[in-house]
C-alpha cells in the first residue's frame, strides 16, 4: 500500500549513497532509476516517480530500505536518514 507522507527527496539519498556506498552511480532509464554500487551485478531499481516531477523525485522509505539492504549498508543508511 503507497504511503504519501514521509517521502524520501532523492537528494538525501543520493548524499547518504555518498557518505555509505561510495562509488555509487545510477543510470536513469524511462520509469526506473538503476542504482549501482561496488561489485554487486543487479542495480536496484527505485521509481522515478510521477511525470514532471523527475529532477529531484521523491521516494518512499520502502523503497530506500530495500535498496540499503540490497547494498549492505542497511546500519549506515538507518543512522544516515533516520529510517
């Protein structure tokens, strides 16, 4: 079920990507923003979000947990934002 409070600014992942999985990147596809990290072959897909909205979308804290725990650094990112 979405929830439409306590999103997540993309920003603020990208600055804990920065501070807990460095060498982080991404690659924008056409709904999907492809997360990669480190060794790890599958990307973790996190949704763009609504149309017009896709410079700084927001993401829901699912979805940013889920891409912590994809990466091991689930701790890191918990402290980081607050999850």
């Amino acid at each position: 079920m979405a929830t439409h409070g306590n999103l997540i600014a993309w920003k603020d992942v990208k600055a804990m990507l920065d501070a807990c999985a460095p060498g982080w990147w991404h690659r924008d596809k056409k709904h999907r923003r492809w997360v990669y990290y480190s060794d790890i072959q599958t990307p973790f897909k996190l949704p763009l979000g609504k149309h017009g909205r896709r410079e700084n979308p927001e993401i829901q804290p699912g979805h940013v947990k889920g891409l912590a725990r994809h990466f091991g650094i689930y701790d890191c990112a918990k402290a980081f934002l607050k999850l």
